[in-house]
C-alpha cells in the first residue's frame, strides 16, 4: 500500500521528511507523491501511488482538518520575494492580479 510509512518517516511533518526544493513552489498532489517516494523507498510503485492520489488527498484533507492554523504553517513559508512582489502588485491600481498557490481547496487556509 502506497500509505504504508517506513520507521523512518513515520511522523515526520513535510519540512522535515522533504528538502526544501521538493515541496516549496509545487502542487500538494505532487508533494503527496514525493512523500509516498520517500516513504516507501524502493518499493515505490509511481503507477500505484498515483492510483491512489485520491485516497492520499482525502487523508490529507482529514489530517489537516484537525489541526489549528499553526499546526499546518509550521515550518513552512512563502517564497522569498513572493509577499512583496504582491505588495508591489496591490500598490497599483491599474493591475489586476490572481494568486496560484497550488493547494487543493480541501486544505487551503
């Protein structure tokens, strides 16, 4: 099973089991993925990981629904430049701007 977690992963939040560069900027089904890898090691399956991105999603989406704002934030931070560039942006009152950031409504906050 793709949720199966090795001891040395179990329990770990995702600042602590991923480099940086594995999570920051990326979309959280491909941050599910990447926690799968590492927690299945060489016995991951991409083709039966991705089979159950739903399955991982809605575990994620319960997860998180119980933990409080600063138990979801820890350890994790925007991308340098990315608050004053927006900054920048809302100064203007000629621009219109979105947002991406890549999280699935279920967790989003």
């Amino acid at each position: 099973s793709v949720l199966m977690k090795n001891d040395d992963a179990a329990g770990g939040t995702i600042p602590q089991l991923l480099e940086k560069h594995e999570f920051h900027g990326s979309t959280d089904g491909l941050i599910l993925m990447r926690l799968a890898r590492k927690m299945m090691g060489e016995s991951f399956d991409k083709e039966d990981a991705a089979s159950k991105l739903d399955l991982m999603m809605d575990t994620m989406y319960q997860f998180v629904s119980e933990c409080n704002d600063d138990e979801v934030r820890k350890g994790i931070a925007p991308l340098p430049g990315a608050i004053q560039t927006l900054e920048t942006l809302a100064s203007y009152d000629d621009v219109a701007f979105g947002l991406v950031t890549g999280n699935v409504e279920g967790i989003a906050r």
